[in-house]
C-alpha cells in the first residue's frame, strides 16, 4: 500500500469515516451543482416533454419515389 504509514499518524477508525463523508459531499455537491445550474436534468428526472424527431418532408417526398 502506497500510504501506509499515514495510518500511523491518523488512525483508522477516524480516518476511514472521514474520507467516506468527503467522498459523499463531493459527490452530492457535483450532483446539486448540475441539478441547479442546468435545464435538461431537470427535464429528464421529471420525465419532461418527449421530443419526437422527424425527418423533413423533402426527404419523405425522395425517399418514396
């Protein structure tokens, strides 16, 4: 292990739990982050509009002669 002597200055049983929690406010963070500062995952948590696309009705003519 790389780190191994970390552990004799910071114990494990306090160690292992912090790094866990920064991890999870990390994560929750970046996930509150995107949430708020975009449209489209709004959208998409709520089940938004669904968007159909179509082709133009030019290559419908072409394509059916």
């Amino acid at each position: 292990m790389i780190y191994s002597k970390m552990w004799c200055v910071v114990k494990p049983s306090v160690g292992i739990p912090v790094f866990i929690a920064a991890v999870a406010v990390a994560s929750f963070s970046v996930h509150l982050a995107l949430t708020v500062n975009t449209t489209w995952v709004k959208n998409f948590l709520n089940g938004g509009t669904k968007v159909v696309a179509s082709a133009p009705a030019a290559a419908d003519a072409a394509v059916k002669k």
